[in-house]
C-alpha cells in the first residue's frame, strides 16, 4: 500500500512540471526565432546601405560627367568642329 501511495504523491509534481517545461521550451523556441529575425533583418540593413552607398557614388560620378558635358568649352570646341560660329549680334531677334 505504500507504494500506491508514493506515486500518487508524485502525479500533482509531473502534473506541474510537465506545463512549465512546456512552458520554458515555448520561450526559447520564441527567443531564438526573434534572434534569428533581428540578426536576418541586420543583414538585409547591411546589405542596404551597401547598395545606398554603391547608388551614391555613380549619382556623384554622373553628376560630374553632367558637368563636364555641359562645359561651355566644350560646347563651343564641338561648334566649332562643325562649322558653327556665333550669330552677329543683327541676326539676333529678341522675342518679349
């Protein structure tokens, strides 16, 4: 008879413990899932600001180029190569 007695003292304890670990278990499966999205999410920043830094520099290389094509110099070599010359200030009409 005591060893009926015995475990059925045991049963309230497992009958405890088995929630709780399920319990624990459920928290970390938790606490490695947000870990695994914030170190995922920190890499797709990396890789972000990467790209951001790569666009900057060809916006900047291809505003230099814009300014080196727009270059009244050169504009007035490429007119001259094709035969053009400035207007004599008669030729010019001015429209208000």
């Amino acid at each position: 008879m005591k060893k009926g007695k015995a475990s059925k003292g045991r049963y309230p304890m497992i009958a405890l413990w088995i929630p709780l670990m399920v319990i624990f278990i459920a928290e970390l499966l938790v606490y490695t899932w947000c870990r695994v999205q914030y170190v995922r999410t920190g890499y797709e920043i990396n890789e972000v600001v990467k790209e951001h830094q790569r666009l900057m520099e060809v916006h900047r290389k291809l505003q230099i180029e814009e300014a080196r094509l727009r270059s009244p110099e050169r504009i007035i070599r490429i007119a001259q190569k094709r035969g053009l010359v400035m207007p004599d200030p008669r030729q010019v009409k001015v429209i208000p």
